[in-house]
C-alpha cells in the first residue's frame, strides 16, 4: 500500500497549539482535504510550505496572507467565503485578523492545472460569473481545472433532488451555511457532518434542504467528465 494512497476512514486531528487543530478529511493521490480551526491567542500567525498547488478557502473569520517567492512578494486579506491559490514550493505566511479562523486546504497534485494568473488572485461569489447548473442550482466556479472544479452552490429552501451517483467522480461536500441532508439508496437521509463529506464515485446520494432558507455550500469534484451523472429513477408499478 503506497502511504501517500492513505483514504482517512475517519477525520484526524493534531494540535497546532490547544486549542488551534489541523484536521485531515481525505487524502489521496487525487484529493487531499483538511481543515484548520485557528485561534488568535493560540496561533496568531501560520505558515505554509507545500510541494503542490493548495487552494485555501475561507470558512470563517479573517486573515492577513503573505507569499514569498524567490522574485518577489505579494500580499492579500482575506475574507470569510473567499479563496485563493498558494502555488507549490513558495513560503506562505498568515496572520489571524480576527479572534479565530477556519479554513480549508484542497490540494489535486495529480490534476491541477492552476496558472500564474490564478497566484494570490481572490475568488469567491463576488468575483465570478454566477451560473445554473442541474435543477437551476445556482453555481459559482472557483476554480475549473481538465477534469475537476471547486465551486460554491445554493440549495434554495425546500430543495430535493432525485437520487443519482457519479461513474468516476468523487465528490467533497461542505456546507456552509444551515444544515444540509444526504439522502442514500435505502432513502435514508443524514445531516451532513460540519467537516463536510466525501462521497466516492458510485455512491448514490441526493441532497435535501428541507429548513425555509437558502444554504451555501462548498462542492470540490476530481475525475469529473461529461455524463459522469446517472439518476435513478423509482420504478413505475
């Protein structure tokens, strides 16, 4: 078993200084998700040296970001909901501009194909076009690579949609905003957890907004490919 194949089965945490955590969800050749819950007085300030491309998302708060480079240095301030690229091999420091932050880091170093336009260069709803996607989802793209894209999607309230799996895609799933349910094959539905949820290639689910007001939420697809999607639909009697 290659070591850097590892599929987390469960979420795991390590202390960046109690009570600031580092928890990794998923990690694959293809994806690999985690979380970081910062706090001020733990962690004030945090740095990053990746070998691969690493797109870090927002979830709460506010940070001040700063990347060297062999060239020059750029800085930005981030803000909850927003995104940015921290290209591979270059020095990244933040430092926490509010009492605590929570981010996510996503990193696909088999298939990202980021550019130097996409280094430090903020994304979010405000930045991009908007647009409708299966049963009129309003969809934001990050970011779109050959075959995966990180995006934000909104579930109008009361949403349902009918069961389906993806061939080859796997999927990570986080609101951000409400609670969200996924619906399995037995049409059996679960709150999905706060860290998000993996859902491999294969798997049925449906997503379900049952509360009276829109959710936002964070969807991250790998080996995404034209009529990947395949509904299952209820057999007539």
């Amino acid at each position: 078993m290659n070591l850097a194949d590892h599929n987390t089965l469960a979420p795991t945490s390590y202390s960046l200084g109690e009570p600031s955590k580092h928890t990794i969800i998923h990690q694959k050749n293809d994806l690999f998700v985690a979380h970081e819950h910062l706090f001020q007085n733990a962690t004030p300030t945090r740095f990053y040296h990746h070998q691969a491309d690493t797109f870090l998302f927002i979830m709460k708060g506010e940070l001040y970001l700063q990347q060297s480079t062999p060239k020059n240095e750029q800085e930005s301030v981030l803000k909850k909901h927003q995104g940015i690229w921290l290209k591979a091999l270059t020095i990244n420091s933040i430092t926490l501009l509010s009492p605590t932050v929570e981010l996510c880091l996503i990193r696909m170093p088999s298939t990202t194909n980021t550019t130097k336009n996409d280094a430090l260069k903020k994304v979010s709803s405000g930045t991009v076009e908007s647009t409708l996607e299966r049963n009129k989802i309003k969809t934001w793209p990050l970011w779109k690579g050959v075959s995966e894209h990180i995006s934000l999607e909104l579930y109008p309230p009361y949403y349902a949609e009918t069961l389906y799996y993806q061939k080859m895609a796997t999927q990570y799933f986080l609101p951000l905003n409400g609670t969200i349910y996924i619906s399995n094959e037995q049409k059996h539905s679960d709150a999905c957890p706060d860290l998000g949820r993996i859902i491999p290639n294969k798997i049925p689910r449906a997503i379900l907004n049952p509360s009276a007001e829109s959710i936002t939420a964070l969807s991250v697809t790998v080996q995404q490919h034209t009529k990947g999607r395949v509904l299952l639909l209820k057999k007539s009697k």
